[in-house]
C-alpha cells in the first residue's frame, strides 16, 4: 500500500461515517473478552485497514508511521484530546539516548506520522457497545516556530532524564512533548516513552 492509498481509506471512512466495529468484525480482532473490553482493538483495526505495522522503533511503513488516540467534546463544543498519544518508546540505558534531535526516533517517528483522532459514538455519544469512528486524521507540520519548539522540548528533556536516571519514576513536560515511565510498579526496570500532549495534538484537529 501506498501513503495516498492509505489517506484515501481513512478519508472514506471519516466522510462516510464507518464504524469500526464492523471494520472489526472483518478482521476478526477481538472488542470483548471475558467481560473486558480491549482497549486497543480500534488501534488494531487502523493498523490492519492500512496493511499492519510491526509497532517496533522504526515506522510501521516505509512511507508512514500509523498512531491514534481518543477525542471528546468539551462542554463548550470545543473538540479536543483525551490523553496524551505515544510517540515512541526509547532505550531503557538510558545513556544510550540519542541527543540530536533530527537523529532520534522521535523525530524520524514523528515525521513520518499519519495521526488519526478517534470519537466514541457518531456523534461523541460513548454507547454501551463501544462503536468508535474517525473523526480526523493529520500530518503534523513540522516546520517554524513548532519545530524549534519540539527540537528544545527533546534536548530539555534528554538533559533531565540523565540527570535524573538513578530515579525509579521520571517524567518531564515540554512544551509540546514529555517523556515518561511505562511499566508496572514497584522496583521492576522501567520502559521510557515519549508522549505528545494534548495542546499540541489539538493544533492540528478541525
């Protein structure tokens, strides 16, 4: 598949409404086991609509890397971000980071990504049955004032997290970006991940 092959699905599925689910139901991927939902499955079912992705460091496709995350309708009408997304998950050493910026996994991530905001409900109305449809997808911009900003976000952060590396719990908001700990509790080794955050995410939602 290529990249305008793949923006030409989603933009189907956007424009004409398509539940996931249904999309779900074609690829067989599980939304309820057990009584317990599957938090991942529409994340699942974008992957396997655009020709999979093996979810490792590099992209998932030589011309794009596929991330999602959840939107909501505020009071106001204003539609915005959830959560933060993830980026992409770095070394556990964590003197092996990469410090140049244009270097990382981060940026080589980032600038290939097509990002698809979610909505629960058609009309953001979560209903017991999880339906879930996209309500936009985007490339982000990286260019200007936005990439300067990401590029002194990631030095900022890189210079904390070694200073800060014998700690068991680490995060560090940027402007844009923050990195954090991903792993279960107590004192087992932690994975580290870079997030986007939701101010950034909402610059580029309709």
């Amino acid at each position: 598949m290529k990249k305008d092959e793949a923006l030409e699905i989603l933009r189907e599925l956007k424009n004409n409404k398509i539940d996931l689910k249904i999309k779900a139901k074609e690829f067989n991927v599980t939304i309820i086991k057990n009584n317990k939902l599957n938090k991942g499955w529409a994340g699942i079912v974008i992957d396997r609509l655009l020709g999979g992705g093996d979810n490792k460091q590099k992209a998932d496709h030589s011309w794009a890397e596929i991330k999602s995350f959840p939107v909501k309708k505020k009071r106001n009408g204003v539609i915005g971000a959830k959560e933060t997304m993830q980026i992409t998950m770095i070394e556990k050493n964590l003197e092996n980071l990469e410090e140049d910026f244009y270097k990382s996994h981060v940026y080589e991530k980032m600038n290939k990504m097509i990002v698809i905001a979610r909505k629960y409900g058609e009309n953001f109305d979560q209903d017991s049955n999880g339906s879930q449809y996209i309500h936009d997808f985007f490339q982000f911009d990286l260019t200007g004032s936005t990439l300067k900003r990401l590029e002194t976000d990631y030095r900022n952060i890189i210079t904390f997290m070694k200073k800060n590396k014998n700690n068991k719990s680490k995060r560090f908001n940027g402007e844009l970006i923050q990195s954090r700990t991903k792993g279960q509790g107590g004192t087992s080794r932690k994975s580290y991940g870079f997030y986007a955050l939701p101010k950034f995410l909402n610059k580029f939602l309709n």
